[in-house]
C-alpha cells in the first residue's frame, strides 16, 4: 500500500511502548504518535490515522471499543488490551504461580465481559503436576476451563490444543513472567522473534526488550483471529472497579446477590447476607470471599 501522505486510513494498533504505537494497515506497518499528549490507545485498537511519511503517522480516532482490559493501582491506570474476545492466564508447574494474580485476572476478564480461560503449561514437570492441577481445581469448579499442555515438550499437540481455541478470536495470553507465554507465542507465530525485533526498532526500545505488548495475526486460523501477547507482571491492581462492578464480577457471588436482607449490603460483616451465608456454607470458598474484600477495600482507595 503506498497511501499518499495525509490520507486518513484504518488501522490496528499492533504495538505500544509509553506513546509510540506500530500501526498495521493491509500488512504496512506505521509507527505512529498520537495527537497532543493523550496515551489513551490500546493494543488491539482500531483507529484511524493520517500518514505523514511512508512508515510514520498519527492517530487521528479510536474506534468504538467492544472491550477493553486495564489494570489500576492508586494512582493510574495501564491499557493492557482492546477488542478482546477471549483471555488466557497462563499459569505452570514450576515456577510456582500466585493465587492471587490468577484470581484478579479472572476478575478483571468478567468486569470487561471477556471469557476467560486457564492454560497449565509445562505439564511435563510430573513430579509438581498433581499439586498445580490441585490448586486449579477451584477455578475449574467456578466454570472457568483449563487446558493442559506442553508448549516445549509436546508441541505439536499443544498446537492441536490451542489452533481450535484460538480460531476466530481475539485472545491475550496473560500471566507471571516464566511460565512459558514465549514458547506459547513462538509455537503459534514461528516468526515470532524477527516481528519482535522489528517492532523493537520501531518503537526504539532496545533489541532485546519484551516490555511492549505485542499483537499477531493468525490468518491461517480464519479472518478475525489474533493473539496478544503481554509483558509478564506480578501484580494486576482493580482499583477502577466500583462496589457494583466488583460483585458482578465474582461468578460464584450470583446466585446470592439481590437476596440480602439490605438492598445496599456490602458482603462483608452485614446481618442476613445471603453471600456470607453461602461463605459459611462452603459454596463460595473463603479465598474468594476474602479477596473481593481486599478488592472492595482498594476501590475506596483511588485517586485518579
């Protein structure tokens, strides 16, 4: 495609790094700025742009989002990714995985209305298989699939596992920095590594940086199918999340919600809560009850 200049044409945003983005348009690839200093632009977005030079542009409009995922801690809030359809967190025999990363992710997917899935890689570590798969059976049991795989091990089956899932999505790999996000993306994008080092040099961040979260086109799966890969990190704050959004957001919360006893009940300490009822009664599992505790305590806290 070879767009005169100040032609207004629609793209996704491919990449991101602070507020430099990559652009994709019929396979050309645009680095790209926004106007003035908003950094309001998500990986996944589609947005449409004036190209000011043959590999550059600015982004003029954001389209409609159909979803967005974001973090938030006190202070500010990270764009993680738009127009999902689909989440997978990524968790492994070893290195150990945190409960609550895997609790907040699956928190965050409900509040944003994007399914969630689980994938347990490196189940070629037997000897700490029966533990990690122990520790995901209250996940499984909330309805929330796990998927067992290999990505290093057993590829090809890996691939067999994920192609079918992946077909037609929009779908993000998230999780703690070693559990094998890479391999995942590697094995589905074998020219993974060369788009890397392409978009680092656009985005100026170094040869050797995985900071940026990073979007790839699965053409062979059928149109409208990508897959996001994101940087690893050990904390996913929810501080964006009002009382409301919170409750909805926990699936083992709704069979109770709209039967306490006060219509502004907070599920914490109130008399007749039909949600402390069913703590108490094992249906919803301590761990869960005392997270959304922390999560509503947290959404008191923001500043921004």
């Amino acid at each position: 495609m070879n767009a005169p200049a100040n032609v207004k044409l629609s793209a996704t945003i491919i990449a991101a790094h602070g507020r430099h983005y990559v652009a994709e348009v019929d396979g050309l690839k645009l680095q790209c700025v926004t106007r003035g200093k908003k950094t309001n632009v998500a990986v996944g977005d589609r947005v449409t742009l004036s190209k000011t030079s043959a590999d550059q542009g600015v982004i003029d409009a954001i389209a409609e989002r159909q979803t967005l995922l974001y973090r938030s801690d006190q202070y500010k809030s990270k764009l993680l990714a738009a127009n999902l359809t689909q989440i997978f967190i990524v968790v492994a025999t070893e290195p150990g995985f945190a409960d609550d990363l895997v609790s907040r992710s699956l928190v965050a997917a409900e509040a944003a209305g994007i399914k969630a899935h689980l994938i347990l890689n490196k189940t070629d570590v037997e000897a700490s298989l029966p533990r990690t798969r122990e520790r995901l059976q209250p996940y499984a049991a909330l309805g929330y699939p796990v998927y067992e795989v290999s990505a290093k091990a057993r590829p090809e089956e890996t691939l067999a596992i994920l192609k079918p899932l992946l077909a037609g999505q929009s779908s993000i790999l998230i999780g703690q920095s070693g559990m094998g996000k890479s391999s995942l993306i590697n094995l589905l994008v074998p020219d993974a590594d060369i788009a890397v080092r392409e978009i680092s040099a656009a985005l100026d961040t170094g040869k050797h940086t995985t900071t940026f979260t990073r979007l790839y086109q699965l053409p062979e799966l059928g149109p409208d199918s990508s897959i996001i890969d994101s940087p690893g990190f050990q904390e996913f704050g929810l501080y964006h999340l009002s009382e409301g959004m919170l409750e909805r957001a926990f699936v083992d919360f709704a069979p109770y919600l709209g039967h306490c006893k006060f219509y502004n009940c907070r599920h914490l300490i109130e008399p007749q809560c039909s949600v402390l009822a069913a703590v108490a009664d094992g249906k919803i599992t301590k761990m869960r009850h005392t997270l959304y505790g922390q999560l509503l305590h947290e959404s008191a806290q923001t500043l921004y």
